[in-house]
C-alpha cells in the first residue's frame, strides 16, 4: 500500500509548517523524506519525518 508520510521543515528560516508525502505504489523501498526536498525553501537537509 501507498504511505503517507507526514514531513516538517525543521530550518529556522522556513515558514512551512508541515506537510504530507503520499507515496505511490511505484517508489522504492527504502525511498524516505531524504529523496525529498521542501517545496517552501527548496532545501532538502530540514525535512524532518513526523510520526503521529
Ligand atoms: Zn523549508
């Protein structure tokens, strides 16, 4: 099944609060928040996986 990862942007300078990932069925295994960058600043090393 898809997942849905929930992601924060943990850069002090970033205004974004959080949002979702939904993966498709053909992402790789393994494929995390890493694979992803912050559509807000563009910066991949802030992006925290929240789970809730
Ligand atoms: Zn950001």
């Amino acid at each position: 099944m898809p997942k849905t990862l929930e992601v924060v942007c943990t850069r002090n300078d970033c205004d974004l609060d959080m949002f979702e990932l939904h993966y498709q069925y053909s992402m790789p295994d393994g494929t995390g928040v890493e694979a992803f960058s912050c559509p807000y600043c563009g910066e991949s090393g802030g992006l925290e996986e929240i789970h809730v």
